[in-house]
C-alpha cells in the first residue's frame, strides 16, 4: 500500500466515524414537538391597520417552520388565532397540516358563547373528517366541549381566566386530558396561579400543564421537581413567543434524559394516542 492510499483509507475510516456518530447521536435524541403554537387568518386580516393585535391578524405557518427547523423542533401543534367564529380558521388549519403532514398537528379551536350548542357537530366534523387532533380554548371548557372530547377521545388545551375556575370540569371529567396552558399564567402575570397549577396537577393525574410562556423559571422548576414528568408538556405560544427561547428553557431544566423525552414529546404523543 502506498503513502496515498493510506492517507485515504485513514481518511474514508474516519469520515465512516463520524457520521455513524452522528446517526447514533441523533437515534438518542428525543423527540422534540411543540404542543403550544397559532397560525392562519385573524379577525382582523386583510385590515392593513397596524395597531390591530398581532394574534388578530396573520400568523405564517412557515414562519413556524423556519423558527422549528432552527431550534430542532420536529412538529408542532397548531391552532387558529383569534376569530368570532371558527369553522373557516380550523378548515385553514386542516389545510396546512395536509400541506405539511411531516411537520403539523392540527387542533380546532372554539368559542364557547359564539358557537355554543353547535360545537358537538363541529367538532365532530373536524376530527373525523378533516382530521384535526385536539381541541383549543380560551376560558373554561364548557360541558358540551368535554363531553364531545370524551366521545372523540381527544385531549382539550384551555386557558382559564384563573386556575380554581377550571378545577370543577377537571375533577368532573376524569378520563379526559386537559391541558393547562402557560403553567396556569401566561407570562407569569401571576406568579401565584404557577404554583395553584401545579398544586392542582399534583391531585389530579388528568390534568397537564404546559410551559409556555413563563417567564419566571423558578416556577418551571418547581413544576419539574415536584409533578411527575408525565405532567409536564412543552409547549412555545409562537409564533410571538420565540420556540427556540422557550425550548432552551426545557434543557435548562437539566432533566433526565427520559423525563426530558415526555416533556418534549412522549407525553403529548400518549395524549394523542400515540404510544
């Protein structure tokens, strides 16, 4: 063998190496889906008034794409933003989960005052025909909202006004998932409803909560420590939130490297029906 295909046989060896560690490390590496993000048309789309809010107007799906592709987020589950209604916004939601299956989960969303009496059948529609995952709120869900998830077995993500207004449908409804959105307060606008989330997860194994949106750490900390990891569910509020911020936030946790992996995506899986 001469001096040249020796370097090259170090060389091919090495290279070999390398990309089986890398195919080893990435095997390791758990899977990463944000259970927490909006996208499509708002109430005020197409007004071209700036001081309309930003969660009322447009969010890109692709921005989502761009912002997950970069921070290593594998899926990410999306939702409407804010309408009166929501039969269009959750067809425009369908839409772009068949556009990139690879990429999105799709949940309805509704509105219990606009659309009350009518959700049952929308919903229905929405899961079996259009197949959407789960269903998203604002407020408490209401007792049509819970018992149509119950029949279609899908778990519900809610943001109350407080915890305790939540807690009764919670206790009431013990085989549905229910998912506390931004650990009970978003962006810790109350410290105090963080730690009545995890007081209540702690009694109630029906009850997760999300990590969107906190901005006090310790109270992420004090959710990792002392819930089952089984409980936690990460999740950004993007696209206004940033998900590469708040997935940084998981690894600061300093987890496990399985409890890591229910947190960021064995957990919502098991919601979703997927082991």
């Amino acid at each position: 063998m001469n001096r040249r295909d020796f370097v090259k046989g170090i060389f091919c060896s090495s290279s070999l190496y390398i990309a089986g560690s890398t195919k080893a490390q990435e095997s390791k590496r758990p899977k990463v889906i944000d259970a927490h993000c909006h996208a499509g048309k708002g109430i005020n789309y197409g007004r071209n008034d700036r001081a309309s809010d930003p969660w009322t107007t447009y969010n890109d799906p692709r921005w989502t794409l761009s912002r997950a592709a970069e921070a290593g987020i594998d899926k990410t589950i999306i939702f409407p933003i804010n309408n009166t209604t929501y039969k269009e916004a959750n067809e425009e939601i369908a839409s772009y989960v068949r556009h990139w299956p690879e990429k999105f989960i799709g949940f309805a969303k509704h509105d219990s005052r606009t659309e009350a009496g009518r959700i049952p059948d929308m919903l229905r529609y929405e899961v079996l025909e259009i197949g959407l995952r789960g269903l998203k709120l604002h407020g408490v869900p209401t007792k049509e909202m819970v018992e149509t998830s119950a029949e279609l077995e899908i778990p519900i993500l809610f943001h109350p006004p407080n915890v305790d207004a939540c807690l009764e449908i919670v206790e009431s409804y013990p085989k549905v998932s229910f998912i506390l959105a931004h650990l009970g307060s978003f962006a810790s606008r109350d410290w105090r409803e963080h730690v009545r989330a995890i007081e209540a997860a702690k009694r109630l194994e029906n009850l997760h909560l999300d990590t969107s949106s906190v901005v006090f750490f310790k109270h992420l900390e004090q959710a990792a420590n002392e819930l089952p990891a089984e409980q936690l569910i990460f999740g950004s509020d993007g696209p206004l939130v940033d998900s590469r911020v708040e997935l940084y936030k998981i690894r600061l946790l300093k987890l496990p490297q399985a409890k890591e992996g229910l947190v960021l995506s064995g957990n919502i899986l098991r919601l979703l029906g997927e082991r």
